[in-house]
C-alpha cells in the first residue's frame, strides 16, 4: 500500500511530539532487561533447560526453572508457568478455584471484571464459584480509581479475597499503575490483614519498574500470549506470588496430590524462556507505538486514553469513535495492516463469553496474541475500539498510516 505525502506528515508530526516520553519507556525496558538477565544467570540456565520432555514430566528441569525465573522477576516466593495454561482467563479462575471455599467472599475493588471471568464468578449452573457457595460483591471505581475511602465499608470477616484488575477491560478508562495498587493494598492491609489479594496483571507485565508482586500483592496471574511472552511463548499462562497461595492453585492445575510435580510439554521450553527474555524490549516496542497511535488520532480530533503526555499503564489503546462504521473501519484497517490474514475482513460476531457483539482484529503469528498488534471491540455504545500490542514500533506505525488512509482521508 502507497500512503500520501499528507498521511506521512500527520504520523511525523506527532512522532516528534514524543521524542521524550520514547526516552522514559526505553530507561524501563533498559531496566526490565537487566532484571530479566539476572534471573536468567542466577538460575544458571542452559540448552538442557530448553528440551522437549513427555509423559508425567517428573523433574522436568525446564518447567520448574522457569517458574523459579518468573519468581525471582517478579520478586515473589513462587511462580507456576505453565503451557498448560491456556489463557489469561483461565490462569485467573484457576487462581480463584485455589483459594476460595465454599462460604468465602470475594470482592472486586475495581468494579466489574473482565466479560470472561463473570461466567466464572457468578454464572448459574455451570461450576462457577456462585455454585460453590463463593459470594460475590464489587465496589465500583471512583473517577476512575480505586475509592480507598470506601473499602472499610465493604470489606468484611468473611471477605476472603480481594481482588483488582489492573487493566481497562472494556472500559473508559485508564489502567492503574503499580503506585495506585500499592496504595490500595496498604489500604486493605489496614483493615483486614490476612485477606488474599489478587491481581489481574494481564497487559501490564514490564510496564513500569517495578510489578504489583513488589508492593504487597499476595497473587497475581497473566498470559503468555501478552506481555511476558514476549510474542514467542505459543501459549501458556502464569499464577505467582505467596507459595502458601501458589501451591493452592497448583492443586487445581494438576491435582492435590501432585500439584507442580508433574506437567511435560512435548515440543520444548525455548521460545517461553527466549520470549520472556525479549519481553522487556517487545513491551517497549508495542508502548511507543500504543502512544503513536494515541498522539495521532487525538490530534486528528478523537479522544483518546490515556490523553497524549501521560504515561502509559499497560499496553492497551482506547479510541472512542462518533459511529459503528468508523470502529469497524478501524478494526479493519489494523487487520489490513496485519503480517497474517491480511486479505481477512472482520466483522462483529458472537464471541464465546462476552455479553456483546465482539469484532477482533488479529492478524498475528500466535493466534489471538494480543502481545502482537490487534484491535478489538464491543459492538456498544460509546463505540470504543481497543488498540494493543505490536512486536516492532514500526509496524505499528506503518498500521497507523493504515489508519489515518481509510478513516481520515477516505472518507
């Protein structure tokens, strides 16, 4: 594809406006990367460790010194990193399951969760944690944060897990950084101290330099297919923090009885080890450009969030638009733009576990990796597409000119 003089001038116009904010977001990937290394040298890593095992798996060196590295770069006691994990959805209800019994409490401090996870806390006769006899509260969000204020009013004896989405989910609003969940963790640690406090880290991993593992969180889950994959990893997911906790999930992840012993993946660890070694540098790439795209429609008239000059909290872009046609352009020119199934058109569809019409835009080398570039969206108003990922800034700035070509000059 041929792009005008005039779609090049508004993509270097904005691209010079953050000259400085690129300079940050290379310091932490910089310092993410030196992190990453250590762990890697402290655990002594080898080709032995990137070997295919089978059968039960017992011993596998691999496995379990890929835990021991997530744990010791997320700075907590334990990490279970599995290819048995098959998303950042499951990572999390599997994470739930461990630690909540029947008669617990669980509340959310961030609002709703994510559309996925509503099935698994609070559907009707499907095993959800509401058919173990696990109650369900949320408290919303203030101004978009967390209402501190309000949280000795909502947590109570029984209340057993806290939970917290760092992320937008679908959304208005911006994600919170690791500041904010420090806060809110002091916060609830004032009121009720032995409470599990979980995070839903999925698209923040190596966002900042430090990860919510680092200012008190007792649990954290994520997928291999974001961030810590480094768009390598071909699935997977990960559950880390207090091992008092992680052996708990362990239990649903196998069995009781043999927790983290066994779990062989046939076709070898290199790319989980090597993705998380690229991760630091892929984040960075996929921020930039997530700024890029920020930078360039706000100054084309859309809103955007984060607004241009704030930092970026996870690697999520919103871009609210006046109508459905232009969301779905949107979509579409970010699948034009894709290496993979370029030819593909998307369209809404009902998506297994939202409550909307969902359009995904994908066009990626592991499937649905949204570490690599994609859009998706509910078919909802406000009409809000929702941008991440990208392996190279580049591309992503090439789809910005994709972008800026079918809905700006087109039309």
């Amino acid at each position: 594809m041929e792009f005008s003089q005039k779609t090049k001038d508004i993509i270097n116009a904005a691209q010079d406006k953050l000259k400085e904010q690129f300079a940050e977001v290379e310091e932490i990937a910089t310092f993410n990367q030196l992190k990453v290394l250590n762990a890697f040298q402290n655990n002594n890593v080898g080709l032995r460790h990137l070997s295919q095992t089978n059968g039960y798996g017992y011993d596998d060196i691999g496995r379990d010194t890929l835990c021991k590295i997530f744990a010791d770069v997320f700075k907590c006691e334990s990490a279970i990193v599995s290819p048995l994990i098959v998303s950042g959805t499951h990572a999390l209800t599997l994470a739930l399951y461990g630690v909540l019994r029947p008669d617990d409490e669980m509340l959310a401090i961030t609002g709703s969760p994510y559309d996925t996870l509503k099935e698994v806390i609070t559907g009707e006769g499907n095993g959800s944690l509401k058919d173990f006899r696990v109650s369900y509260r949320q408290q919303e969000l203030k101004n978009g944060k967390i209402d501190i204020q309000s949280l000795k009013d909502n947590i109570k004896s029984k209340t057993k897990l806290v939970f917290i989405g760092r992320s937008r989910g679908y959304e208005w609003r911006d994600a919170l950084s690791v500041e904010e969940i420090g806060e809110a963790i002091k916060a609830v640690r004032a009121i009720k101290n032995d409470v599990c406090i979980m995070i839903d880290n999925c698209y923040g991993e190596f966002m900042d330099y430090m990860e919510p593992t680092e200012v008190g969180a007792d649990l954290m889950a994520g997928s291999l297919i974001k961030n810590p994959g480094g768009g390598l990893a071909p699935t997977g997911g990960y559950i880390l923090g207090k091992k008092k906790y992680t052996d708990l999930v362990a239990g649903r992840l196998t069995s009781p009885s043999i927790g983290m012993e066994v779990g062989s993946y046939a076709y070898g660890y290199k790319d989980f080890y090597q993705g998380l070694f690229m991760a630091p540098h892929i984040v960075s790439n996929a921020v930039k450009g997530s700024m890029l795209l920020g930078q360039v429609f706000h100054d084309l008239g859309f809103e955007t969030m984060p607004l241009p000059g704030e930092k970026c909290r996870d690697i999520i872009r919103s871009v609210k638009f006046d109508t459905k046609e232009q969301l779905i352009d949107f979509c579409r020119a970010i699948q034009q733009a894709s290496p993979i199934d370029s030819n593909v058109v998307p369209f809404p569809w009902d998506m297994p576990g939202y409550e909307d019409q969902v359009i995904m835009a994908a066009g990626t080398f592991v499937a649905g990796a949204s570490i690599e570039l994609s859009a998706d969206a509910p078919i909802r108003e406000p009409y809000i597409a929702y941008m991440q990922g990208g392996l190279t800034y580049e591309h992503v700035k090439i789809a910005c000119m994709y972008c800026v070509e079918k809905l700006v000059l087109n039309n």
